[in-house]
C-alpha cells in the first residue's frame, strides 16, 4: 500500500450514520488496520 486516505467524520455511531450513511465500526476497523498492519502514516 503506498497511501491510504480515510475520512473520520465522527466518533458517534448515530452521529456517522446520519452524516455519512455507513456504519462507523468497518471504518474504525480499516483505521486500526492502517495503523498496526502497514506502514502507512497516520495523522
């Protein structure tokens, strides 16, 4: 992987839901991958 952008827009998951229409686990699952499994920078 050579660079990753992902979008956190909230913490809440009714909050995510309303804004973005996902849910937010997959997301916070995908940004916990990024961070312990690659060597992607994470800021």
């Amino acid at each position: 992987m050579d660079a990753a952008d992902i979008n956190l827009k909230g913490f809440a998951e009714d909050f995510y839901h309303t804004v973005t229409g996902a849910q937010l686990k997959p997301i916070m699952d995908t940004i916990r991958y990024a961070v312990h499994e690659t060597e992607c920078r994470v800021a």
